[in-house]
C-alpha cells in the first residue's frame, strides 16, 4: 500500500521560487512503489492551492515557477485537508517552504492541530533555528563556538545609538550586521569602520527589528548536511563553499548568481577537522531539538577554530542543492534522502511532546 504525501511549496517567504523548484525535484525523485505524491502550493498572498497536473517547476530561462492564485481551493483545519468542504486523505505532510510561516514553526503548529505527520523539525526547534538571537546562545550552551556580538533592538537604537555605538567598537571593525530572522544574507552588511555603521543597521532593521551584530570571523566557510536515519541524527561528508573572491563574503549575490559559487566535496581540509565539524553539527542539530533534516553552515579559521554560522532546518532541496549533494557525495542518493525522510515523519518525535 502506497502513502500519500501531500508535498506543499511555494509560500509568503522571499523564497516561493526555490521552493516550488525542490517540489518539483520531490516530485521527480520520490519512490512511486512507496508513495503517491499530491501537490499542494501556497500562493504569495498565502492562499492553499491543489496544483494542476501540467504545473511546470523547473526555472526555465528567466522564467520561475510561482503557484497561480485562482488554483483549486484547498482547505486544511483540525480535522485534516479537504478540497470543496471533500475531505482528502494524507498520511504524510512534507512542507518545503523557506523562511518566515514554512520554516519557522507556524506550519508546523498547525499540522500538529490538524494530528498529520511531517517531515522536518517540530515548532520548537523550527522557531528557535529561525532565529540566531535565540539559537546562538543555545549553541553556545551545548559547547559549541560562535562568533562574539549582541542584539540591536531597532526601540533600543533609535533612543541610544552614541552609548550601542561605543558598544560595538569594543567588537573590534569590520562586524558584521544581519538581521536576527533573516536568510539568503539578505540585510547582511560588513561593516568596516564606525561611519558606515548606521546605514547597515537601518538595513538589517529594515528586514527585522532585531539586528545582530558580530565580530568578523575569518575563515573558509564550510557545511555540514544532518540527516535523521532509523531515529539517529547522522552527519555527511562536509562541503566546503567555494565564493568568486570578487564577492566580499557569500551574500546574496554571490548565493543566486550564477557559477558564481560552489562547493567542494569533500572539503579539502584534514580528516581530524572534518570529524570534529560533524560531530559539531550532530550537536547543533541535537541542541535545538531538530528532527528529520538540518543543514548546519560553519566558520573553520586558518587556527583550526571552529564556529557555527546557523542552522537551516528546511534547506533548499533541489536535486542540486547543497543538502541532497552533500549526501550524494556520502553514498545516499536523493531519493533515499527523501525516503528516510518520509520514515522519520511516521515516527513523529518531531511532535510537541518529541525530542
Ligand atoms: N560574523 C561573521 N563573520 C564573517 N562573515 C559573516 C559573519 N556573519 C555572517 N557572515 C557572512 O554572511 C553570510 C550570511 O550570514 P548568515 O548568518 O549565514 O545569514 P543567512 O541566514 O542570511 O544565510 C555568511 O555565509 C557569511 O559569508
Ligand atoms: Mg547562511
């Protein structure tokens, strides 16, 4: 007997193309013998849309996929999915959405109203790694090294910007400045010297009224892809992110631009190194209390320091992203990412009362 999945992409997030395009790469891998695959999309104004069979989700030129709003209607509520007061059987919900309302815990809220199983980190530990001002110091608790800096309420700075100021400096220039909920470095600004200090922080409060500022850490940026198998949080080989150096740090355009990055598996660093970031990320991923899947993103400094950036609990999923290449490159092919994924959901620890 196969299982239905009801797999929803798109969204309110910044993010809807990218999304819908891991959908379709769901949607190509997916076991058949195992699954049957219903596809739902949630258009930008938050509408939820059954998605016609002919909906194409691969960027075609300039051309990106986004979810129609006048789509079939599809209803979800304490008791489950229904299209046209109908209602429609799921056995599995794998929401692949990014940023604010997918990735963050709301969806995930609601799921366990509607009692579904999902693929993917509960409320809690969705929301806590939403958040670096919350997840930074939960990091810091379990051990693990993170870069120095604090919170800028944007309250805060518009009342005491001379006394955050002096505060700052003491961090040393450049910092960087990002805001707390953000993703993609958008509203991210390295900052070299005190003068260019209040135009990034208008910036990073124009994304969040929370910033961050921290110090700069320098070093290769390397990843690590944590994988749920049989119920143990599991830990790839580790990639190491390859910026054009015409790009400053890995912003966003140095992100979506492309060939303008990439990265090498496995990274090119010592045996010793690598296992010490993976057991790090095995970590990180058990300190906020994830489920399913994480992609755990990490400074290494030419002293061999090691320093988590963030953890992403829904990463992007195309069959080229870094998460199913990083697990590609340790022996699991994508559709056996998805199928592990789609067993750890059943087990349901990622539930209010789980991990
Ligand atoms: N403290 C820092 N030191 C050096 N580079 C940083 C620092 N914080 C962020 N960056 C740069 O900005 C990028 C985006 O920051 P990150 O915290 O990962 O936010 P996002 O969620 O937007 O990806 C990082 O990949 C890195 O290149
Ligand atoms: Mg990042």
């Amino acid at each position: 007997m196969t299982l239905r999945v009801a797999i929803i992409c798109g969204g309110r997030s910044s993010e809807h193309e990218i999304s819908c395009t891991s959908a379709g790469g769901v949607l190509r891998a997916i076991d058949r013998n195992q699954y049957e695959p219903v596809m739902i999309g949630i258009t930008k104004s938050g509408k939820w849309t059954l998605i016609p069979d002919d909906f194409d989700f691969s960027i075609r030129g300039d051309v990106l996929p986004v979810i129609a709003e006048d789509g079939v209607p599809v209803a979800i509520g304490p008791d489950g999915f229904s299209i046209n007061g109908e209602k429609i059987a799921i056995d599995i919900v794998f929401p692949l959405l990014h940023g604010p309302y997918g990735e963050d815990g709301t969806i995930q809220g609601l799921l366990e109203i509607a009692d579904i199983p999902f693929v993917g980190s509960g409320v809690l530990a969705s929301a806590v790694a939403m958040d670096k001002s919350f997840a930074k110091p939960i990091f810091a608790a379990a051990g693990i090294a993170v870069a120095e800096g604090f919170v800028v309420r944007e309250g805060d700075w518009a009342k005491e910007k001379v006394k955050i100021s002096a505060e700052i400096a003491t961090l040393g220039y450049p910092v960087f400045v990002k805001p707390a909920r953000g993703g993609s470095s958008r509203g991210t600004t390295k900052v070299s010297s005190a003068d260019q200090l209040h135009k990034a922080i208008a910036e990073a409060h124009s994304f969040d009224p929370k910033a961050l500022v921290e110090n700069e850490v320098r070093g290769r940026e390397i990843e690590c892809a944590v994988l749920e198998i049989d119920g143990l949080p599991r830990a790839s080989v580790v990639g190491q992110i390859e910026i054009d150096p015409q790009f400053e740090f890995y912003d966003f355009q140095a992100k979506y631009l492309h060939s303008a990055t990439s990265i090498t598996l496995p990274a090119p660093i010592p045996e010793k190194i690598a296992r010490e970031i993976q057991e790090q990320a095995v970590k990180a991923f058990t300190s906020l209390g994830c489920s399913g899947l994480a992609r755990v993103d990490f400074f290494l400094t030419p002293a061999g320091e090691v320093i988590i950036t963030e953890l992403n609990t829904m990463p992007g999923f195309t069959a080229t992203s870094v998460f199913p290449k990083m697990w590609e490159a340790s022996g699991v092919s994508y559709q056996e990412v998805i199928s592990h994924l789609l067993k750890s959901a059943l087990r349901r620890n990622n539930g209010v009362l789980g991990n």
